[in-house]
C-alpha cells in the first residue's frame, strides 16, 4: 500500500515510515521497513499461534466428549475429520510461531541496516568535511584531515540481506461423506453432537478474530516492509481455507445431529446420512459464514446475498446466529437475526444455550436465562426510548445489533438510532463486570448522551451503541490485561463493520468512547481498526498498556477524564501497574474536566450511569459535567472551538 | 489543548480499601434495588409530597398526578419559550414520559430517592435565531425574565456553551443554552417525584402515550398525556 494511501486512512506514520517519505525528495535514503507494521504482525502471529494451539487442546476434549455415543462408519468420519482439524490447527499454530520469529529476525536485521546505512551517511559527510581541509591549503588542516582519516575508517559497506519471510500453509481436504452403501447404520446422541456445534462455533468465533487481526496486519507489513522479501506466504488464505473447513464441519455435523434427532433416537442409514453434506448451505451464505472474514469482506459477500428481512427471517435458527454476529452486514438485518435468537433465547433457552457453546462451559443455565431475559427487557425498553428519539422518524427505532458469546460470556450490543444510516455514530464500551444483564441502564445512559448531543447540533442524525462486546473482567481479573487484549479484536471488527456495512463509506462522525477497563479495551481495539474514528474518549480508565503510542490509536482526537472523587480509577490503575498506566500521562492524550462546574454536576462515584444505591454522581448522569462534554465531542467531532 | 500529567496513584492505605471495596462491589455501570428502602420517609419531594403522603395512591392514581405535573412543566416552558420568540421551536425529542429519578433528577433528591420510587419529567426545545453566534449576551432575555419571576439563577460557560439555569422554587428549573454555532436550546426540568414503583408508572405511561409529537412547533404546542383509559400497547 502506497504511503499516502497508508496516511489517509489514518495509520499515522511511524518514524521509519516518514524516512520512506523522505526517500522520495531525496533527503535521505533508507530502507522501506516499518517497525509498527511488523510489531503488529509480531503481536498478531504470536496471538494466533497461542490462540490456535489451545483450540487445538480443546478440540480433542470436545470431540471424545461428542463421540462416545457415535457409532458406526460416521463416527469413524467424525473422528477421521477431527483429528485432521486438530493436525491441521496445531501446524497452523506452529506456522505462526515461525513467522513470529522471522517477523523478529527481520526486525533486527532492518536495524542492522538501517544503523548501517547511517553510519555510511555519516562517514561521507565527515569525508567530505576532510577532503574540503585536504584542499584548503592550510598544512595544519591538511595534517589533521589525514590524522583524522587514519582514525576514522570507512564503515563496512557491505549491505544487510535480509532473510526472506515464508509462512505457507494448506489445510487438507475433509472427507463429509462415508460413501456407505444401503445397508450400513450409525448412530448418534443429537444433544451431544449440537453441543460440539455449539462450542465448536464459538471457539471458531475466536480464531477469527486472529484471522481477521493477523490478515490486516500482514497486508500493512507487505506494504509498509517491503525491503524484506516474502516468498510462498500461503499463511492468511491458508488460514482462511481452515475457518472455511471448520464452518462447513459445523453445519454438516449440525446436519447429522438434525438427521438424528428427527430419526428419533434410532439409527440412520449412512446413505440418508451422505445427503446431509449437499444441503448444508446454500454458496453464498457459506461464503459469507465462515469465521474470520474482515468485516469489508462480509460486506463484499453480503453484496451477493439475498438481502431481504424475509429471507433473513427464513433462515435456521443457527444460521440467524451466525448472522447476528456478523460485522460488516447492515444493522437492520443484524437486527432481525439478533431479535430471533434472542426470542428463541427466551422461549426455549436450553436450545440457545446449547447452540451458543455453552454446554461444555461452567457458565450456569439459570444465569444465561436471568441474563437473557434481561436483555430482552433491555431490548423492549430501547423501542419504548427510541419512539421518543429527536430526529427523523427513520432514526427513532432501536436495534439489537449482536447476540452471540466472547470468551464465554453472553454478549449483544443495542443501537439507540439507525445504525446503517445515522450521520453520527458513537459506540459505548463498558468496563469491569459489565454484562448484557445490565443493557437497560446503558441504554438510558445511552438515551441522555443522544438527546444531549442534538440539543447541540440537530442538524445531524445519532445512532449511540451500547457495546457490551466482549467478555470484561471480574474483580480478580482486572489487574491483567488479558481480557482487554482478547475484547480488542471485537470492538476493532465492531467498528470497523459501522463502516464497512455501509456503501457510503461511513458516517460523518463515529466517536468512541470507553469506560473503566472499557477504555484498556478500546485504546487496543482502536490500534487495530482499519478505519479512523474522530474521537476516542476514555473515562474513568483503569489505564491504557503501558508503551502505546497515541499515534498508534485510529482517532484523530484522543481524550481522557477521570474525577478526583473516583475512588476506584486509580485502584483499577494500581492492580494493573505492572501493564497499565494512567491515560492521562501518555503524550497526545487531551484532558477534560469532570469535576463541579457552575451549572454541570462533578462526577463523585465510578459508575458509568448513576446508581441509585448511592448519591453518587455518575459519569454520565444527568446533567454531569463529563456527560456536557462528551455530548459537545459527539457533536461537534472534537472538543472546543 | 492542555496536556498535563495527572498526578499519580492515591496512596497505598486508600487504594488498599478502595481495593477491597472494589473487589466487593464491583463497577458496573449503575445499580438497582428495588424496594425496602425506609430511610426518608418524612423527605419532601418536588410536589411538597413525603412519601407517607402518596403510599395510598392508586397506580391509576400515580398515572393522573404525573398527567398534572406534566402539564404544569409544559406551562412553564411554554411561558419562558415567548421570552425569546413566539416563532418556530424544535424538538428534542418526546418529552410525556417521565424519566427514573433518583440523585438523577435536577435539585437535590429527596433522602431515600431511587430510581425504583421517584421520577422526573424533562422538555428541551431548540431555536436558531438568525445570526446567532452564541454570544453570551443572549442569554440577558432570559435572565431579565428570571428576574421578573423572582427566581434564583445562576450562568456559567459550559465547554463551548454560555447557560443560565433558574430554580423556580416549586420544584421545577429552566436552563437556556446558547452555542457558538447558533442553536439555542431551552430545557424545563422537574425534580423528583414519590413513585410507588417508577418504572412500573413510566411504563403506563409508555405504553398508552403513541409519542405522536412534532418535529417543530411554536410556544403552547405540547404532546397531549394520554388518558388513563386509552388503549395500553402491547409490546
């Protein structure tokens, strides 16, 4: 990708980048090697290869848990398919590794050279410096010239080569069909099997947010790392091919355990059962399905998909599922697929709970019903606020835009304005303990935050989302940064996918903003998105990782609040110390004010709405400074004049 | 822009029970409890009411006094509208439905107020004078009506914005925002009010108001609050 092109869409150069820059007027000459660009690649190989090895791991558990009442020649099919998925994830897992330490090696080597290269720079220019003594005449300069050059030999000019980079991978075909004749059986327990699916799928759903993460950091290092040559880099489409095999695996086993169900317990003939492998998707769902996909390909693929709510309202239950999490496809269709889980989430949870992935984990039933059902109150509340939106009458609806599972933990997000069509657009990240039990405060939040920012600017149209994307951490949890780095991803695709699903390119304004260990997430996420947010504006953090670079961030502004009264900032600060820092001391970071103004409320608690159990003033309550501020920010796309 | 360094961490005797707090509460973004409170059972509410005062109403009862509360803030706003013009107002939105109070509302809550057992209402209208620039003279007709009614006020900048904000006294307040980019925005709050269960009282009103209000209108143009016995939605 061209500099330029790399500049506009808002990756800011790093330094060796600009000594790109400079190659082309002549200033300097260097090597096109951008050590942002491999660092991400770095994090991203380095995650995928973790990430892969143990989903791996989990794999084999999961597969003898689904086996032990399979019989016959499709258990065998089963577990051929398995242990080919499982080989093929860990080789993948050790492609990555490699790379990783080719990604490395080649950093070094571009400092060797780079080091190289200046010291050669240098060496002339004082040469030139000595030649001008040789030839003024003087003796004593001409004898101190020749003294210094004695001294001063020419640095080794022999140029770094840099080892080229292979990362290649293929996954190898899966067979989905026994071929059996006529008179061959198996048979299976279906739960057992849709709880595979179930779990299946939402470990899927992670490595894709490693495919995603790792296919843009590879394409800005080809770009931006030129210098180092790439040979037989079958890694990303290699990875993708794997996503693609585990998503039609799913489906047909999902087939199979259909098949089974519907059979009533008994056996199926292995014929009966090869029909299932023809029918599992139609061309252009399977494309679009498969984890891993960037939410500018969701959007390519969802082009050539039927588009209508009747269609949408057609699909299987698991189908809708898949769906509903996809970023990169319109809000409002989102939003259709979204409410039919979460309807069949109420009326029938055990079969949600099992098609989530949740049958193998320790989250208990009776929680995910009391936290979808709280959701579904959260999601009737948000049509009751959005009939009284400002604005339009297209923009007062409300819209469930995600219902899916993240690391284990039910996630949604809900849109107060029309997503797909809003001229601004803010999305909301909470912090610690945060869950889609606690929407319907948000959304109130949520509520106060869009009637703020029109009563500043109504001549714009407002979508505010409230994000609860990724799984945050409990107490015990705060202090690392493991679920922050893991909700990254999420929110980067999240966003990425506001932009994405639409064809004008986006809206005019898209803010971010974060609270508590909502902005750690965010500040990452928003290092990973391939397109640039105005504003980014964390309050209340627990702190950013320590070594980000503002830069870095894809917004053009970044600010930050956290109020004297706010007892637990600092405490979430401390317990993370070790990896975090307080926003406010990073270089490029604006501050504003939460405390009492005359006519605004100082934040005196750490809530992100206000809590009734306490006098607190939250940071967006009612009428509070943080929240006049941040409503001007939404606004106007910055803050101040 | 200012940008400084924020002074570090508290110290370690404060963080180590802000600590332990926070690994026992937790920092979700607001809580709830419903009922049980017995504090403030004497504290006034923005009618005068204490709570012993409203325990016998009816939610029917509830639902008719918020229609009333309604109507006199829609008043209010109507009479401090025609302070700075009898022309065209935008809305900001529906303004029937009452919002959960608590420490939420404007004044300050009565002792014991949820948002499970008080409510407030709130109207914002929106105007663009011609050649408004935000000046903060423009809120000088607002102030002398202040003035006339003998309320207290206060003004302020707020961000990029000039306010002057009244108390009323009887438990109401009027702001008036100015913008650099011409907007001006008047908001009528109340402060709270008793509810035995507000979100169940929000909900009536909800569900029986079709939030058929316009997108401009002048002074005196309010939502009609629905009727007790008009259809209730279902949802």
């Amino acid at each position: 990708m061209p500099v330029d092109r790399l500049v506009a869409q808002g990756h800011r150069p790093s330094s060796s980048v600009e000594e790109q820059i400079a190659i082309h007027t002549g200033v300097c000459v260097t090597i096109v090697f951008d050590d942002g660009a491999a660092d991400a690649l770095i994090a991203a190989s380095e995650g995928a290869s973790g990430g892969l090895r143990s989903q791996a791991m989990a794999d084999r558990v999961r597969v003898e848990a689904a086996v032990r009442e399979f019989h016959g020649s499709y258990a065998t099919l089963f577990t051929t398919d398995s242990t080919i998925r499982s080989e093929d994830t860990q080789r993948l897992a050790g492609v990555f590794a490699d790379l990783k330490t080719s990604i490395d090696r080649a950093k070094r080597e571009a400092e060797s050279e780079r080091r190289r290269l200046r010291e050669s720079r240098e060496w002339s220019a004082r040469e030139e410096e000595r030649e001008q003594r040789r030839a003024s005449g003087d003796p004593l300069a001409v004898a101190s010239a020749y003294i210094d050059g004695v001294i001063d030999r020419r640095p080794d000019d022999t140029a770094v080569h840099p080892t080229p980079v292979t990362a290649t991978f293929l996954p190898r075909a899966r067979p989905r069909t026994a071929g059996g004749s006529s008179g061959s059986t198996s048979s299976a327990d279906p739960d057992a099997l849709l709880t595979f699916v179930g779990a299946s799928r939402a470990a899927d759903g992670s490595a894709g947010q490693h495919l995603i993460r790792v296919k843009n950091a590879w394409t800005r290092f080809c770009s931006a790392c030129s210098w180092v040559p790439v040979q037989g880099s079958t890694v990303v489409a290699g990875f993708d091919q794997l996503m693609a095999e585990n998503a039609l695996e799913a489906s047909w086993i999902e087939g199979i355990a259909n098949a089974f169900d519907r059979a009533g317990g008994g056996g199926l003939s292995d014929l009966t059962l090869d029909a299932v492998a023809t029918v599992i998707a139609s061309p252009a769902l399977s494309e679009m399905l498969r984890p891993g996909l960037t939410p500018a390909e969701v959007a390519a693929a969802w082009a050539k998909a039927p588009q209508t709510d009747e269609y949408i309202e057609s699909l299987p239950l698991a189908t809708q599922y898949l769906l509903a999490n996809l970023d990169g496809i319109p809000a409002a269709k989102r939003d259709i697929a979204s409410r039919a889980v979460l309807a069949a989430a109420v009326r029938d949870p055990e079969r949600v709970y099992t098609l989530m992935g949740f049958g193998e984990q320790r989250v208990g039933r009776s929680d995910f019903e009391e936290q979808v059902n709280a959701l579904q109150e959260a999601v009737d509340a948000a049509d009751l606020s959005a009939e009284t939106l400002p604005g339009p009458a297209a923009s007062k609806t409300a819209q469930l835009v995600g219902f899916g599972v993240h690391d284990g933990a039910l996630v949604a997000a809900v849109a107060l304005g029309d997503l797909d069509t809003a001229k601004n657009v803010t999305v909301n990240v909470p912090g610690m303990n945060s869950d889609v039990a606690g929407m319907g405060e948000r959304v109130v939040a949520a509520e106060g935050l869009l009637r703020q920012a029109h009563s500043d600017d109504r001549s714009q149209t407002y979508a505010v989302v409230s994000w609860v994307g990724y799984h945050a951490p409990n107490p015990a949890e705060v202090g690392a940064p493991d679920r922050s780095e893991s909700g990254a991803g999420q929110l980067a695709s999240f966003v990425d996918g506001v932009f994405d699903s639409r064809s004008d390119g986006g809206p005019d304004t898209v803010t971010v903003a974060a609270h508590s260990y909502g902005s750690t997430t965010a500040v990452q996420g928003l290092q990973l998105t391939e397109h640039q947010v105005d504003s980014f504006v964390s309050y209340g953090s627990v702190g950013f990782p320590r070594g980000t670079e503002i830069d870095d961030v894809h917004a053009v502004n970044v600010y930050a609040t956290a109020a004297k009264d706010d007892p637990f900032a600092p405490v979430g600060q401390w317990l993370g110390v070790a990896t975090r820092a307080d926003p406010l001391g990073f270089d490029g970071v604006q501050e504003f004010s939460s405390e009492a103004a005359e006519g605004t409320r100082g934040v005196t608690g750490h809530d992100m709405w206000h809590d009734s159990d306490s006098d607190d003033v939250g940071y967006l309550s009612n009428d509070s400074t943080t929240l006049r501020t941040l409503a001007q920010i939404v606004a106007d796309g910055k803050m101040g004049p | 822009m200012r940008v400084k360094i924020r002074p570090r961490l508290r110290g370690a005797i404060v963080t180590m029970l802000a600590a332990v707090v926070l690994a026992t509460t937790g920092c979700v973004s607001g809580g709830a409890s419903r009922g049980g409170d017995v504090t403030g059972q004497d504290a006034q509410d923005a009618a005068g009411k204490t709570q012993a005062q409203v325990a016998d109403l009816s939610l029917q009862d509830e639902f008719e006094l918020a229609g009333e509360r309604y109507e006199h803030g829609q008043a209010v706003l109507a009479a401090a509208q025609r302070q700075i013009s009898d022309g065209t107002w935008y809305w900001n939105g529906g303004d029937v439905r009452p919002l959960p109070a608590g420490d939420d509302a404007f004044g300050k809550a009565p002792e014991g107020a949820t948002k499970e057992n008080s409510y407030a209402f709130r109207a914002v209208r929106i105007i663009e004078p011609e050649g408004a620039t935000g000046a903060v003279e423009d809120l000088d007709p607002m102030q002398r009506y202040f003035d006339e009614e003998g309320w207290r006020w206060s003004s302020a900048k707020v961000g990029t914005d000039h306010e002057v904000r009244a108390d009323t006294g009887d438990g109401w307040w009027v702001t008036w925002n100015v913008r650099p980019n011409g907007q001006y925005s008047l908001g009528v709050y109340s402060e709270a009010f008793w509810a035995h269960d507000a979100p169940e009282l929000i909900k009536a009103i909800a569900l029986r108001d079709p939030a058929d209000f316009p997108d401009e209108s002048e002074p005196g143009v309010s939502e009609p609050f629905p009727r007790w016995s008009d259809p209730v939605r279902q949802r």
